[in-house]
C-alpha cells in the first residue's frame, strides 16, 4: 500500500480501454466489421424491418440483429425464437437497473 493510502476503496474505478482487459487482439477488425454490418441501409428496408419487427412484437435492433447474426429473417411462426429474444430483453433491462 503506498504511503498516505488510508486502505479504504478506491475513489475512482479503474479506467478499462474499449476492448477491455485481455489483448487487444482483433479489436480493430470486429469494431469495422461492426461499422459494416450496421451501415445505413435504404429507407425501404428500414421501414420494411420496422413494420416486421412491429408485427413480431421486437424492436428494430432486435430484428436486425437476428438478422446480422443469425442469418434468419424472423417469421410469425418463429414463436420460441422471438419469446427467447424478449426473455433476453427483460433480463437485459433487469441487469441495467441493478
């Protein structure tokens, strides 16, 4: 413990870069092909992903990303995948509150 340190917690938490505490690794490379993947698409498709994320009771980045990620554009029929991602919702907003 350095001198003058009273032994209590710190004042400040400890400053964490963007990639986080291991490597940088490919840092750089997942944060363009983010950048990509989210790239302003026409208007068209927006509204389009809009008006079928509202039938499906999602937001639009919760559609999107099911897109991006899994490659599946989400249909009605799809019920235990769409219950899943709002389950995540919840547990989401939870943990932001705590």
């Amino acid at each position: 413990m350095p001198a003058g340190h009273n032994g209590g917690p710190p004042l400040e938490e400890e400053h964490t870069p963007e990639w986080g505490h291991g490597g940088i690794g490919n840092y750089f490379y997942w944060k363009a092909a983010h950048r990509a993947a989210w790239h302003n698409p026409s208007p068209g498709i927006v509204a389009f992903r809009i008006q079928k994320a509202e039938r499906l009771g999602l937001s639009y980045e919760e559609y999107t990303l099911e897109i991006l990620e899994r490659g599946r554009h989400l249909q009605i029929e799809d019920v235990e995948r769409i219950a899943e991602i709002k389950r995540a919702r919840v547990r989401r907003a939870v943990h932001q509150r705590s």
